[in-house]
C-alpha cells in the first residue's frame, strides 16, 4: 500500500476502505508516513469529507493505536460524560459527585486543556494537594470505594489522536465533522466507559458555530458509539456566551462548589440537572429523565452531592479546608473592573473573545506546554438578555499583572453587544440525539 494512492483517491472524492484507513492510522503513528503526507490526506478529507462508514474505521483505528482501558472491575454501568468544549465549562467537576451520590460509579479519564482555560484536571489542581497522578489498580480501586475518581490521561491513550490533532491543530483541518467524531470517540472509547454522554457545543464558543452542523457532529458522534456497542447520547446545549458566570480555573471551581451546596447561577444549575439526568438514564438508575433530575436536586439538596465531592478530593489528597472556606482558593492580587458604555439589554457576550480574555490574563495555554495561573480569570456580572445602565459593572477581571489584566479588559468589551431593545434569549438546550 502506498500513502501516495491514499491521499491521491480521498483527494478525488473516493472512499477509503478500512484497510487504507487503518494503514494510515499505524503507520503515521509509528513515524513511517511524514507529516506533509499526513497533513494532504487531512485536507482532501476536509474537503471531500468522510461517509459514516469512513469515520467508525477512523474511529477504531484510532482507538486501537494505544492502550484501551479495561474497567470491567469497577461494579455497576460506568458513564463517561465529555463535553466538545466551551468557555466557563465546569460541568464535569459538579457532575462527577453527583451522579457519583445517586449511586452511579463514574470513573472519569481527563486531559489537561489547550486553550482560553484549563481542562478539568487543572481546574481541580487549584485544591492544594489535589492528585491525579494514580495507578490505573488504584483509580479501580478508588471508584470501588466511594464511586468516584479522575486520573490524568495515560500517555498511551490514543496516541494516534495527539499526533493528528497536533498537525490538524497547524494546518486548519480542525474543524470537519469526521475527524472531530473520530478523535473524540476514539479517546472515550478507549477509557473504558459502557455509556457515554456527549455535550456537544454550538455557538461563537464552540468548533461548531451553526446548529445544524452541531446536530450532525451529534448524530456522527452517536452512531459511532452505538457502532461500537456502547451506549451513547449526546445533548446539543448553547454556547453562544459563556456558560455559569466565572472563566478561569479556581474561579470556575468556586463556581461548581457551589452548584453542589445547593447555589450557582442558573444556567450552570440547569445544564447539571438535565446532563446528570441523561447520565443517570444511560446507568439504568432512572426510566425517564424528569426522575433523573429529581434524583439531581435531591442529592444536593440533601447534602449528599457535596459530602461525595469531600470524600473525593480526600481521596485525592487535596486538603478539603479549602473546600468548605472557598475563599481560601488560589485569588488573584487585583480585581479590574469592565463598566457598560451605554444602556440597553445585553444582546451578546461572544464566548470566543472571553475565552481569549481569560487566556491573555494566563488562565490557559497557548501551547502545550505553557505555564498556567490558577488564580486570574472573569467574572461576568450580566449575562445575555440582562438590562444595564451605563457604567454599571459587567465583569471583574481578575489578574497578577496589571498590563496583562489592561489588554484583557480592551479584548473583553469587544465581546460585548448592548441594544435598545429587548431580546428573546436563546434556549441553553437545543435537543437530545439517542
Ligand atoms: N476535542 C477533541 O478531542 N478532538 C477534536 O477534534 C475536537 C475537540
């Protein structure tokens, strides 16, 4: 087989048979295909697209070029929940106790992020002490015992994924349907889960601006998962502004700590209750998914979702003082202030541009391998539909560096959009596909 006639028949808008693809896919990880070869074959599918057919050889392949997880001696239906990503994004740290106190085992393998925040794991480092370095006998173990744990991704999860997603990353073959499907079912399925719940992003915020293109990536993402004889369910939810009220990693901890006391804005509390919901269904705890949300509000209405979250970080070796005192958390020295210039309603809060607000304050990485700050971030004080006078505040900015938290708070009033007229605020939840 030759990469050549690989690259040459996707160019002419051929499909590729399981065979080509799982050649691809072996030999570019073992550094046999050079990465302008990788890099063509990347573009003709991006341009001439893959069928569904394409896109589960993609997917195993992927999925085969490195460890699978086995987590057959964890008791009970392990769901994994992902989330295509979003700005203000804490979903997975609130919903890990939860499901975990309705009695579901959740085992969650998580990365760190690339990007305007950090991933999970970082933001649940802002806990001194907090670990997710373990043993995979121990992360067993630890899910056995109070049905919860995170671990950091193993090196040999789907190296495939880090090689492609690194070169799609530079040659702007990010964003096609297939490659996105493949390279996130391939990580969720190699972890080990039996069901899995997708959150998949529409809006400014996300890979997928439009909402049809989000139903499709859904529904790709879903056949696979069904494909490959897992459960799989994914919910298309908003994000055309950032999701709760705080973006950077201790704040957005803060954040999820107090969705489980039973506090937190709105749309962060509602997004919980419907994915947990939808988590609970996948486990069999529940038939429908009003059950499934009484089953949320009842956990953390009795205690039982935020004493799970203290047995967790215990478990981990973070030191829970910081827990139950928030204020304790990694704080920025100063707090700038971003003031309305006019009055009207709120029409816009373009996530992208705060998510590139929290990223120039230090909240995320440009690369890899950058360093992150724990403690800068924003804080949104209005949200989309809101009425503002003129300076009334709308965000705090959060910094260690006076000329950093500047260029920040130039960059976030552009994301702003402030009118005279009322609007009709975009639903949070857009569908469900099964
Ligand atoms: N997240 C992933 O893991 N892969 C993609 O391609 C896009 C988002």
């Amino acid at each position: 087989m030759r990469m050549y006639d690989i690259i040459l028949k996707k160019r002419n808008g051929e499909s590729l048979s399981k065979e080509e693809i799982s050649y691809f896919v072996r030999e570019y990880t073992e550094g046999s295909i050079p990465d302008y070869q990788a890099s063509a074959l990347l573009m003709a599918i991006y341009f001439q697209k893959m069928n569904k057919e394409e896109t589960v050889y993609l997917t195993e392949a992927m999925m085969k070029s490195g460890e699978i997880i086995n987590l057959s001696s964890i008791n009970g239906i392990k769901v994994d929940k992902h989330s295509t990503g979003g700005v203000g994004d804490k979903t997975t740290i609130a919903l890990g106790p939860i499901v975990a106190a309705c009695g579901v085992p959740v085992a969650k393998m998580s990365g760190r992020g690339l990007g305007h925040t950090g991933g999970t794991i970082d933001k649940l480092e802002a806990i001194p002490g907090f670990s997710v370095e373990m043993s995979q006998a121990t992360f067993i173990n630890n899910v056995n015992r109070i049905k919860l744990a995170v671990a950091g991704q193993t090196g040999n999860l789907v190296p495939a994924d880090k090689n492609l997603y690194a070169l799609r990353d530079v040659t702007a073959t990010v964003d096609n349907i297939s490659l996105i499907a493949s390279s996130i079912m391939s990580k969720k399925l190699a972890s080990g889960a039996d069901a899995i719940l997708l959150d998949v992003k529409t809006g400014d915020g996300a890979f997928m601006k439009e909402i049809d293109e989000s139903f499709l990536l859904a529904k790709e993402m879903v056949d696979i998962g069904n494909n490959m004889n897992k459960d799989t369910i994914a919910v298309v939810t908003d994000m055309n502004q950032p999701l709760g009220y705080a973006i950077g990693n201790s704040l957005e901890v803060k954040e999820a700590i107090r969705l489980l006391k039973g506090e937190g804005p709105e749309d962060l509390k509602a997004l919980c209750h419907f994915l947990g919901a939808y988590m609970l269904l996948l486990a069999n705890k529940v038939n429908t998914e009003s059950e499934g949300i009484q089953m949320v509000q009842q956990v953390i209405e009795s205690g039982k979702a935020f004493e799970m979250l203290i047995k967790f970080i215990e478990q981990q070796g973070g030191d829970t003082a910081y827990v139950e005192d928030l204020s304790s958390l990694p704080q920025a020295e100063e707090i700038l202030i971003l003031k309305s210039e006019k009055k009207g309603y709120i029409h816009k809060i373009q996530a992208d541009t705060v998510g590139l607000s929290a990223l120039i304050l230090g909240a995320g990485r440009d690369t890899k391998d950058s360093d992150i700050d724990l403690s800068v971030g924003i804080v949104l004080n209005k949200k989309v539909g809101d009425y503002v006078e003129t300076d009334d505040i709308l965000a705090y900015i959060h910094c260690n560096d006076i000329k950093k938290g500047e260029v920040s708070i130039n960059q976030l009033r552009e994301a702003y959009t402030i009118e005279e007229n009322p609007l009709n605020v975009r639903p949070l939840i857009f569908g469900v596909v099964d």
